[in-house]
C-alpha cells in the first residue's frame, strides 16, 4: 500500500489489483466514456458519476469523510477509555464499523450483477483493490457488459 493512501486515502479491500492487467482490461470502457464525454480525460478519475443497471464508475473522492457516524463513535469512544488496553480497543472495532454506504467505503468502480467492487488512490487502478478475484475471461466478460450498457444508452444516472 502507498504511504499517501495509508494514510489520506480510502481504497481498500480484500485482493490487490495488478494495474496493467485492469487497465488493459478496461481500456474498451475508457474507449466509451472517451466518446460519451469527449472533453474529459482518458481514465476514470476525471469522468463524472455514471450509474446505470449494469455499473457505477465514481471519480476518486478527494472530499471524502466518514458520513455515517462511525468517526464520531470513535472519538467518543478515545475520549472515555485514554487509557485502555489494545485489546479492549480491538474488541470494540470489531464490534463497530463504517456503514456500508458511508462515503469513505464507496467502490469507484461496482458491478451490479456480481457484486464485485474496486476501489484506487486517485486514479484508476493505483494502488487499487477489489472484493473478488477475477478470471482474465470474467474480466473482460464484465467490461464487455458495462460498454454494451453504455452503447445501449442506458443511463440512471450522470453527472457532467
């Protein structure tokens, strides 16, 4: 993990993502939003909010903050036990966490049909990581679904 994430960053997640296999991989995704929205940039992080029944793609967050009260829980909780064994600390996160649609946990990247999630460091795929191993084949599989999603025009929701 990047030290800038480890410390001011939100991605997280259960399995590292190798950054040239997924940018290879969504290169067809970058290819449409290119065309969909032809002032932006190449590469996710500077697209808008796009959701649509198939996938959300989210910019990286710069703003983002815990929105769910899971911060104030903890200050409170420091604040009452200064003094206090790791394990009482350790006891306590785990019984306490963010909620899952707090701001800090929100995927820049989700697959409605699988539930896979992805989340970077200030642009796609650095110092990224995601919820599920994928097969090359399921990759490119779930990439091919969300371009022919946006090909359709199929659009919830976006921002420009």
């Amino acid at each position: 993990m990047e030290l800038g994430n480890m410390l001011f960053g939100t991605s997280r997640g259960e399995f590292s993502v190798n950054r040239e296999r997924f940018e290879a991989a969504f290169q067809p995704l970058f290819n449409i939003f290119e065309e969909k929205f032809p002032k932006m940039h190449h590469n996710l992080s500077i697209y808008p909010f796009y959701d649509n029944h198939i996938f959300i793609a989210r910019p990286y967050d710069w703003g983002a903050e815990c929105d769910c009260g899971y911060d104030e829980l903890e200050e409170e909780w420091v604040k009452e036990h200064p003094s206090e064994e790791d394990e009482l600390w350790i006891e306590w996160c785990k019984e306490n966490d963010h909620k899952l649609d707090c701001r800090l946990l929100r995927p820049n990247f989700y697959y409605y049909p699988t539930g896979f999630s992805l989340m970077w460091y200030k642009w796609p795929f650095r110092d990224s990581y995601c919820n599920q191993k994928l097969t090359n084949k399921k990759l490119a599989e779930m990439v091919s679904d969300c371009v022919r999603s946006m090909e359709k025009g199929d659009s919830l929701y976006e921002q420009t």
